[in-house]
C-alpha cells in the first residue's frame, strides 16, 4: 500500500487545472447503458473508481475504449440477450457508486439484478429511496441474498418526492424515468451540479428533461436514446481541495477550469474567513496575506456547503483564530480525520456530529493514517502545512478520487513524495 510522504511547511503557490468530475463521470458511464449507441465522454478523470465502473460495464457487455485525445467511447459491444444484467458483489464493495447501474439496467433489459453496496467508512447509506423510486415507476423490487433484484417489462411515468434529497438517488432514478411510458416529475431532488450534468447528457442522448437542480424535475420519457458527445463538468470538490490547500497555508494559488458558480459555497466561505478571493477568465485565485478567522459550519446538500469539503475545511479551521464549531448533517460517521489531526498538534474536540476546532495551533508532521478518499485528502492538505515530515499511510483511498494529486501538489511547490510499498 503505497504512501505519501510529505515535508511542509510550504506555501502552496501557482496555477493548477481542475480534472473532469469522478462523481459526474460515474452517473454519465452508467447512462451509456440507455443506448446500443456510441457515447463519447471528455474530461474523464483518471482515477480508481472510475476503472471499477469500466470494469463493470465491460461486464455488462460494453466496451469502454480511451481514444488518443484522451475520450472515453462507450458502446454496447455485446448484444443484450448475451450480456449479464447483473452488477456483481465483488465489484460493487469496492465502489457503492456501482448501484448507479440499477435504473438504466431496468429502464433498458427490463429487469436488473445488483449488489446491495453494505455500508460504508463514513455512514450507513441505505438505497431505499433509490428503489422507491423504481417501485413509483412500476418495477418490482426485491431483496435476496445480498442482491437487489428488480423486474418491469415497462416502467411508467409517476410522481415521487424523495424523503430527502439524494445524489446518486436522483440520478438513478431519473436515468429510468427517461425510457418510461408517459411523464414522471421528482420531487425534493439533489441539486449538485452533477446531477445537471447528468441531465445535459441524457437529454444529448435525445431525453426530455426539464428542472435539473432544482427541487423538482420533470421527465418525458421517451422510447430509445441515441449517440452523445459530452464534456464531463469540472470537479469542484477536488479544485475546492486545492483552494483550501491554498489558504492553509497562506499561499496564491490560481484554479482554471473550474466553475465559479458550482464552488460558490466554498468562495463565500473562504471570502468570510479572510481570504481575497478572484475570479475572472484566467480561473480562481484564491491567496491569503493575513490572519484567518475562524467561522463556524454545517454541511448541507447543495447548494449549501458540500460534505465532501467538510474534511478539508476543518484541516483549514486548526489554522484560523478562534474557535469554529462544524456540523456534519449529511453523514452520520465523518469525523475519522480528526484523531488523524490531533496526531498533529491540531485541538479539536468531537461531540456527535459536530466538532470545535480550537485555533490556530501549529501543526507538526507524523505518521497517519487514512479512512476514506475527502478524509486523506484532508491530512495531506495538513502534511503540507505542518512543520516536519508527514507520512500519509493508505492512500489507495485517495487515488480512488483525486487524479495525479502528488504531481499537482508539486507543481505548486509542495514537497510531497509517492512511497511505493511492494506487496507482500
Ligand atoms: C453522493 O453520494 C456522492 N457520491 C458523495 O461523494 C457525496 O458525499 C454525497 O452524494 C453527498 O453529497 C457520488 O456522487 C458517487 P446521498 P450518495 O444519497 O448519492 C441518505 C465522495 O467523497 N440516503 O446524497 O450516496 C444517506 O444515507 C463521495 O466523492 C438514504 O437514507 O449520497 C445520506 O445521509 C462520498 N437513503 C443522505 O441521504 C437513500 O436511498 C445523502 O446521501 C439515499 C440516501
């Protein structure tokens, strides 16, 4: 298991690019199942849990061809009575995203057999409100053997209100609505940014989607979706990962290619804290001159404060003045950083789902050990700040979600290091 081994302090400085988004990415692989069509993505990222779901669509009788301008092309390779319609467990418990097959496999085959995802690092993330969705548009659902299976010779149009607003819900949800028999309108949906994507390749794919983030979407389906080129939105939570980086350690750190407005939550934080924040044609520069304060917090869906920041921003906390109290709202189990901080001199104390940070304390480099991928993210954003060597164990969870993260460091002068660790 490979490592990173970081020296800090450093002042993190100069302009980085922002990859194509994994969790945009992962619903547009899934929705090439709707097609016997090509479908070409550009601004995949590369990174580990994308390579699973190639995996499991190549299972599923597709073939996923990277082409010399770096595309992915995804076209049907096998015909469909040949092909399995089951998403395995063994692929699924290394990414719970594969359920994202579920919908465009009903919606496609008629029927869909697929791993129930268990639990996870950071929560216990049922699907009920995906396979609600299903049984609104007319599929049976049933639950054996660890396998979710589901039946429908045709899904029909309905109304359905999600208990609460759910991501991969949403899109699994409205990738079947697209095929259904007559109209189908989503209430109470997820409004991140990837789920519009989504909605922007499907109805490219020839769907008729209206509403993408916001509560309410509309769906006609229709009976057949065709070819598609699409270019996969920026990832906002790895180019705000950057951004934080910047102010923890009071760089000047300019971000391109990423979209102001679908980082908006985290711009105003950072404004808020003392922070100069820019943006303009040449990206988002973010650099801070003086002290920070600190600001309390509570993560929300979108576009409230993304959790999947919410690591890194307490990273940032152990270094601003006062006292800031975070809230995790969506995960029940997202605090594992922390320990992992006060290994380095950070004084945070954690009450249920809310933590207070105590700043600014300097941080000193250690040994720690990574839970899950925004949780390592966050210790090596600390690593760089502290002062001293860091050595960053498990980073396969980092690799799952941040595409060549140690070279763009460097390139904005950290000195951090790869550890290849030859298997036992
Ligand atoms: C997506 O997960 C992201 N993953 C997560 O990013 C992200 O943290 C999360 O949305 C919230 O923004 C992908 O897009 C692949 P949810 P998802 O369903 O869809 C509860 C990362 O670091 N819930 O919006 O699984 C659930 O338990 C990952 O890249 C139900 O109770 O999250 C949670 O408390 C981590 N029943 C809340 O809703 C359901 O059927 C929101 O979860 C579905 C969800």
């Amino acid at each position: 298991m490979d490592k990173f081994h970081i020296v800090g302090p450093t002042r993190l400085a100069g302009r980085v690019r922002a990859s194509g988004a994994k969790n945009a990415a992962l619903p547009a692989l899934a929705a090439t199942l709707l097609t016997e069509e090509p479908v070409e993505l550009h601004r995949v990222p590369r990174v580990r849990d994308i390579r699973t779901l190639c995996r499991l669509l190549v299972h599923l009788g597709m073939s996923c061809d990277e082409r010399e301008d770096g595309a992915l092309v995804l076209r049907r390779d096998k015909p469909i009575e040949a092909s399995a319609d089951e998403a395995p467990y063994d692929l699924v418990k290394t990414m719970r995203a594969s359920v994202l097959v579920l919908g465009p496999l009903l919606a496609r085959y008629g029927h869909a057999r697929v791993s129930l995802p268990g639990g996870c690092a950071i929560g216990v993330r049922p699907i009920d409100q995906h396979l609600k969705g299903l049984e609104a548009l007319g599929a049976e659902v049933r639950l054996s053997h660890g396998y979710v299976e589901t039946r429908a010779d045709r899904l029909r149009g309905a109304r359905f209100r999600f208990d609460m607003p759910t991501v991969t819900g949403t899109e699994n949800v409205l990738m079947a609505a697209a095929l259904a028999e007559g109209t189908t309108v989503l209430e109470n949906c997820a409004r991140e940014p990837e789920v519009v994507d989504l909605a922007n390749l499907l109805n490219a794919m020839g769907a008729r989607i209206s509403g993408a983030g916001e509560e309410t979407i509309v769906i006609d389906g229709v009976r057949g979706l065709g070819a598609a080129r699409h270019d996969i939105i920026a990832d906002r939570i790895e180019g705000g990962t950057y951004l934080i980086g910047a102010a923890m350690t009071r760089g000047d750190v300019t971000l391109e290619g990423a979209s102001t407005a679908d980082l908006a939550p985290l711009l105003d934080k950072l404004a808020e804290i003392g922070a100069t924040v820019e943006t303009g044609p040449e990206g988002i520069r973010v650099r801070v001159d003086g002290d920070l304060q600190a600001s309390d917090l509570d993560t929300a869906p979108h576009p409230g404060f993304p959790t999947d920041l919410q690591a890194q921003y307490m990273a940032l906390m152990t270094q601003a003045h006062g006292v800031a109290t975070i809230r995790e709202t969506i995960f029940e189990n997202r605090f594992q950083h922390a320990p992992e901080l006060m290994r380095m001199g950070a004084d945070i104390r954690v009450d249920g789902n809310g933590a207070r940070v105590h700043g600014p304390t300097p941080l000193t480099g250690a040994g720690v050990m990574a839970t899950d991928l925004r949780a390592s993210a966050c210790l090596v954003l600390a690593g760089v700040a502290a002062e001293g060597e860091t050595v960053v164990d498990r980073i396969y969870h980092l690799e799952r979600g941040y595409e060549s993260m140690e070279l763009k460091l460097q390139s904005l002068g950290a000195r951090v290091a790869r550890w290849v660790v030859p298997a036992a």
